[in-house]
C-alpha cells in the first residue's frame, strides 16, 4: 500500500473510518434512508388487512428509484421547553465548587481539543478520499483502509462499509445515473411504543402484527426488545413513597438518567 501525505500524529491503523464526510460511490452496497423519526406510533396500522392508505401523496419518485410513502405514520414533533429554577446542591466544605471549577474548565478544554481534532481529521479524508478512489479504479478487491505517514509514525483513513443515507432521490440519479436501480433502494425502519397501546389490546395487536407480516413472507422484519421500566408518574412519586434510602436501593436497580450540563441558558429543559 502507498502512503499519503504525511500527518504528525501518531496513531494505530483500524478497519474502521476515523471521520464521515462521504460522497456518493458506484459501490455495489444499498444504502439506508431511516424513516425512525417517523416512530412514534402507527395510528394507520390495520390488524386485519394492510397500512391504511396515506392520507398525503407521495412526491414523484426520480426514474429508477421507487419512493415508500410514509406519509401516514404519525410524526413527532420537536418542542420546546421554559427553563427552571432547580435545588442548589449544598456545598459545605466546597468540595462541590472545586468539582463545578474542574469540570468546566475541562470541558472547555475538552472541546477545544476535540474541535481541532476533527478538523484536522477531516482535512486529511479530504486529501486522501480523491487518492482511495483513484488507487482502486476499476478493482473489487478494494482495501479498508489508507496509511498516512510521518516519520516512522502511522495513522489509517478507514473507509468503512457504512453510508449515511438521503432523502433526495434525484440526486442519486443524477450521480450514478441507470446504475442506481441497481445499487440503491430506500429503506425505512418503524417503531413501535408499546406503553402507548391500550394494556387490553397488547397481545392481540400483536399477535395480528405477526400474523400480516408472516402472510406476506416479511416475518423476519419484525423483530422486539422488551425491558421492565416505570410509568411516567413515578419519577415524582417515588419520593413521596419511599425513604431517601429506598430510592438510593430503587436506584442500583433502575438508575435515573443523569447527567452534568455544562451549557446552560439555553431556553430548554431535558
């Protein structure tokens, strides 16, 4: 393998792509378009036939490539919260303020670094990406990787087997013109929230879901992930329940999610 440009990290090659900025490429993998932002509840579903009928048509599809219309599943919508006046987290000895100091001057720091960083990994894809395409003109045994040298240091620009997908059709046509039927389809996953479903109609919806998958030889698409989590009510609930040592208990079986913010101010709550 020839080595690029030279760079003055030092590193350890991998399969994998250090950075993503793709372009469009005649490899013969189809790429995904995720519908999972339409996820949130599938209020056309049928449990006896097929999705009802999108009330919205479809935009027209660009020669060559077939467009689903996913106009019928429900969307979700962003919103926005009004910020709060939240406990003060006593502080006696200032062992708080000393952790509150060190945080935020690492994070800062933190971004500072990894800011620089990416920049300087994309610039590096950028030069080796028109050499990857080059080198393996006209190849199938194509290399995942590209060294990049400096001295007798080394670091890889992994190309993975990965696309990031994109809703516009027309453009893909326009890249790799009669070839795209071939290589590209659209895909699409939908979710379901199974605590929005009426309890009484659980098993039944799905045992009728499987049912219409199976009838049309689809029964490997569906697939589930099941765990045990509270309702909405008993994050403030609990505390009215049990003991501050109970939730603590609770607490090394259910985790609350926590985090440290470091950017406040912002107009909206989490």
């Amino acid at each position: 393998m020839r080595p690029i440009m030279g760079v003055s990290r030092q590193g350890i090659c991998s399969g994998k792509a250090m950075a993503a900025t793709r372009a469009p490429s005649m490899h013969p993998l189809p790429r995904w378009i995720s519908a999972s932002g339409a996820n949130e509840a599938l209020g056309g579903m049928k449990t006896k036939s097929k999705i009802a009928a999108a009330t919205a048509a479809p935009s027209a599809p660009a020669a060559g490539l077939k467009r689903i219309n996913l106009a019928g599943i429900a969307t979700k919508s962003a919103t926005t919260k009004a910020t709060k006046a939240y406990p003060l987290l006593p502080d006696a000895d200032g062992q708080v303020a000393a952790l509150v100091d060190g945080i935020l001057e690492k994070s800062e720091q933190l971004e500072a670094i990894e800011g620089a960083l990416e920049i300087e990994k994309a610039e590096l894809i950028a030069i080796a990406k028109p050499f990857y395409f080059a080198h393996h003109a006209g190849q199938m045994a194509v290399a995942s990787s590209i060294e990049a040298q400096s001295g007798g240091k080394t670091i890889c620009v992994g190309f993975s087997n990965s696309y990031r997908g994109t809703s516009d059709d027309s453009a893909i046509v326009r890249a790799v013109g009669e070839e795209g039927a071939r290589f590209f389809k659209q895909s699409f996953e939908l979710k379901i929230k199974g605590d929005l479903i009426p309890e009484a109609a659980v098993e039944d919806l799905i045992g009728e879901l499987q049912e219409l998958f199976s009838r049309h030889h689809a029964g490997a698409a569906l697939s589930a992930k099941a765990v045990f989590k509270p309702n909405k009510d008993f994050h403030a609930a609990r505390h009215t329940l049990f003991t501050p040592e109970q939730n603590l208990e609770i607490d090394k079986i259910l985790p609350v999610a926590a985090s440290v913010k470091t950017k406040l101010g912002r107009g909206t709550e989490e």
